[in-house]
C-alpha cells in the first residue's frame, strides 16, 4: 500500500525529514502559498518564467532567491534576470527544443538526487492554458514510474497528484483541505475504484470518461484518511483553502448559537466585504443577514473602515461588533 502525507503545506516546516525540491512555474500564486511551500522545501528552481512570478511575489526579494533559474529563457523579464544574476542566482540557459521547462528542471533534480526519495512540487501547473495543463497531467502521469520522485502540483485552488494503480492510504490535513475532492481517470481507458473515507465511497465501480467520473466528492470531517483502490492510474485532486477566526458577540451571536467558529477563505485572499456573505451560507434562515447589516468589523482587534478594501488572510482574528442599544 502507498502512504501519502501532504505536510510541505503545513506553516510550521514538516520534521519527517524527506528532501524536498520546489520548482516555480509561470502561473500566478499568492503569497501565502508561496511562503508556506518555500520554507518546506530546500532546493528551490524557477521555470523560465516561473522567476517573473517569484520576483513580482516574494515581499522581501532578497530572501526568496532560487537556487537556479532553468530553461529556454524565453519568458523571463530583463530587469528580474539581471537582478537574480546579481544575486548569484545560477541561470542556466537550454535551447532544446523537445523539452520544456518543467522538464529541464526536472532534470536538474534527478542529476542531484540520486536513488534517493524525494518529494517534488510543482508551484503551478494546473491553471492558465489547457495544452500547458495537459502537459503537466501527462508529465506526472509518466513520472509515476519514478520511485525516486513523488510529484505534486498545487495552485491557490487546488493540490493533485498521480495515484499509481493499487491501494493508497491518504492523510487528510482538514486544516488546509477543502471539503471538495476528485479521482480523475486520466491517461487510462477505464479504471476499477473502491473507496473509503469520502461522503460518497466507491465499491469496485468503472470510472472512465465514457461512464462515470468522480468529480465534486466530498471529504468527511470526522475521517482522517482516505483509502484508494484502483486497478489503473488516476490523478486525485483535493481543493484548497485556509482559516480564519470569527467571533460573535450580541446579536450575531444570538443569531448564529455559537461564540466562535474556524471559517475557510481562499489561500489567495478574500476581501471583508464578502466574509458577510460566506457567514450566512453557513448559518441559513437564522437572521445572521439582518444582523450583519447594522454590524461592523475587526480584524486582530483593530475597527475596519473599509471592508470593501481590507483583505483577510490566513489566522485573523475577526469579531462581528453589534451595536447594543441601552435604555
């Protein structure tokens, strides 16, 4: 049975002690994602463009410098190559044309590994232009036969990879995941599926694009794994997000029957204005609506004036202040 645990999204670096090696494709990510992936990994490559993506992201630039910027170099921006080269970034520049980018980087890797394992994680790849996508699901489905890599591709919105046929046992990190997953029959005709630990398990079911395909399955909150069994290859997809606190008090918190509660935003942001929204979805028909329209907001303690222009991210603190009416 393979064993799969996804803790390079953890904030707190992993201490199982696996190598891992990121590489930065030309797709755009937050700085969330991008800080929490950086500090998992210890050898950091930029694809080509992948270096304009880091350069306009990273806030402290001279912090986040790759160990090598590889490719045709087709893609990368005067001012960003001239600044990493002053950096000492090595920049290697490769003209062929039968591979490309993510390829070359890869290439790289396996020159430095060895027989050794390695987890591998693409920062990008599953966004942008259809044939790029296609080719990163085809990659990493022939990269399967590697047992010195374990490949991972992970945007704002989503974390997937290759699970190769047989049984797969998958930690589940609530903390990060969304509810939303996927087992995605790519690169085969059909496939066999047993599962366990999803909303709606699979028992022995064909899964094929001419039949059925399991898209839009849910993770159960009380499962810490997820058991897949497949006769062939299939891409496993889990979306992605992070939380924030939210405090009620008076009113909001007559209406919604709790003091507090742990809420799920995009990693990229989300603006205050749009958390009302959100909190109602979670607390239908309970008057949280009417509330909400006579409240207003503080984040890490601090009163907001402009929630329409605040951005939420990761860990805040946000309290729903009421007004109280006195007689």
């Amino acid at each position: 049975m393979y064993s799969w645990n996804v803790d390079f999204l953890n904030k707190v670096p992993s201490s199982r002690g696996v190598k891992r090696a990121l590489i930065i494709l030309n797709q755009p990510f937050s700085w969330t994602l991008l800080d929490r992936l950086w500090h998992n990994c210890e050898l950091r490559l930029c694809a080509d463009g992948g270096a304009n993506r880091l350069y306009d992201t990273a806030r402290i630039k001279e912090q986040f410098l790759p160990h090598a910027v590889i490719g045709d170099l087709d893609s990368i921006r005067k001012d960003v190559r001239d600044f990493y080269s002053r950096q000492g970034v090595a920049i290697h520049q490769d003209h062929d044309q039968y591979s490309t980018d993510l390829m070359k980087c890869m290439q790289s890797i396996t020159e430095r590994q060895g027989d050794e394992l390695w987890e591998i994680i693409l920062l990008g790849g599953l966004a942008g232009r259809l044939d790029q996508t296609i080719h990163t699901l085809s990659y990493l489905h022939k990269l399967r036969k590697d047992k010195t890599k374990r490949v991972f591709a992970v945007t704002d919105d989503n974390l997937g990879w290759v699970l190769d046929s047989g049984e797969h046992s998958i930690e589940v990190d609530h903390s990060s995941w969304g509810k939303t997953c996927g087992l995605l029959p790519v690169g085969v005709d059909q496939t066999i599926l047993s599962t366990k630990g999803l909303e709606w398990n699979l028992t022995e079911q064909e899964s094929s694009f001419d039949t059925l395909v399991s898209t839009s399955n849910h993770l159960v909150r009380a499962e810490g794994i997820v058991w897949i069994k497949t006769s062939k290859p299939i891409w496993w997809t889990v979306e992605l997000h992070v939380e924030v606190h939210v405090l009620y008090f008076a009113g909001a918190l007559t209406a919604t029957g709790v003091s507090e509660e742990l809420v799920p935003i995009p990693i990229s942001g989300f603006l205050l204005n749009k958390l009302g929204d959100l909190l109602v979805s979670r607390h239908p028909n309970s008057g949280l609506d009417e509330v909400l329209k006579n409240s207003q907001w503080s984040v890490n303690e601090e009163m907001i004036d402009d929630p329409a222009a605040f951005e939420v991210t990761e860990g805040a603190e946000i309290a729903v202040i009421c007004p109280v009416s006195g007689g």
